[in-house]
C-alpha cells in the first residue's frame, strides 16, 4: 500500500466507526419535551428539563421525498414548513404526516441564534438528519 491508500484505508475505518456509534445513539426520552404554543407559528418545542450540549436528541423523522416530489407537494413555497434535506442527493424529510413524523417537527430554528444543530449521516439507505 502506498502512504495515501493507508491514509484512505484509515479514513474509510474511521467514518466506520463513528457511522457505527452514531447508528447506536437512543433518542431522549418524550418527557424530556413539551409542545406548547411558541408564538407566531403555531406549536414549538421546549425542553423540561436541562440538556447538556452535544447531547443527541432524536433523529427527524417523516416522508421521504425526492427533490421532483417535495417541489410538487410544495410548489411556491420550497420545503414547506416542515421539510429538510436528507443529505445532498438523498432527498427530503416531510413530517407533515402524522403517522410518519415525531417531536423534531415542532422544534423551530433561530437563524441569528440556533440552540441546536442538525447532522446528516450518509449511509447505504439514504440519509439521517440527527439534531
């Protein structure tokens, strides 16, 4: 192996395993959460209880769509209230449905000061939004 491949090879081995400990995070329990009116858009999240940083919440779950069926489903207004990317080239997450979505719907985002972040993990089966 020349030193590059090593490097890849370790690279590769490393993605693995964070893909691998990620995969395995649980979701924090529903009373940790409240949904109440926020104020200007309906219903918003809030925390009963303190979360520490970094700590993961729970995934962003909903219908999965493609970029030709979220503009059909949304046309005028790109991604609705509650669609995000599933990742670049992985489509969209609507959780509009009631069947399909959980708490992560009714968090709202501040642009100008986000309390929480949202990361997408790319695998084999499309993407998953964590936040």
């Amino acid at each position: 192996q020349t030193r590059r491949t090593r490097w890849q090879a370790e690279q590769v081995e490393a993605a693995d395993a964070l893909r691998a400990r990620l995969g395995s995070l649980l979701p924090l329990p529903r009373t940790f959460f409240r949904v109440k009116p926020a104020g200007g858009k309906g219903d918003g999240l809030f925390a009963t209880n303190g979360i520490d940083a970094g700590t993961f919440l729970f995934d962003y779950e909903g219908e999965r769509l493609s970029a030709s069926e979220m503009e059909s489903r949304y046309p005028g207004n790109p991604g609705g209230d509650y669609v995000i990317s599933a990742g670049v080239g992985a489509g969209f997450i609507d959780a509009v449905t009631p069947d399909r979505r959980n708490l992560a719907r009714y968090m709202n985002h501040d642009g100008k000061a986000p309390n929480c972040r949202c990361m997408t993990m790319m695998s084999p089966a499309g993407g998953r939004s964590m936040l």
